[in-house]
C-alpha cells in the first residue's frame, strides 16, 4: 500500500473484520530503510531542538 492514502486504516479494519486497529496495522504497515533514516534522522533533530530550547513543529 505504499504511495497511496485513499483509505483510512480504520477503513480497512472494517472492511477486513480485524477485532482491533492494531491487528490491521501489524499485517498492512511497514516502514523501509529509506523512511527509517528519514525517522531517525527526524527525531535525532526533534532531540536536538528539545535539549537547546527550540520549539519543534
């Protein structure tokens, strides 16, 4: 499902039956390597403006 957000994942829950979100987003969500350089490099940088006073947004 990469690339597209044409259904909300509490959508599909329905529509699949699961008994819970999290169910559907243990099978349906991933993360890659490239979006989880962008993560870390995302909350090293959240951190960094936590511990210097700067507001994140």
């Amino acid at each position: 499902m990469k690339g597209t957000h044409m259904f909300d994942l509490k959508d599909i829950q329905a529509q699949l039956g699961h008994s819970s979100i999290q169910i559907t987003m243990d099978i349906y969500t991933h993360i890659d390597e490239e979006q989880n350089q962008k993560v870390s490099g995302w909350l090293a940088g959240g951190v960094n403006d936590l511990l210097s006073g700067r507001q994140i947004h």
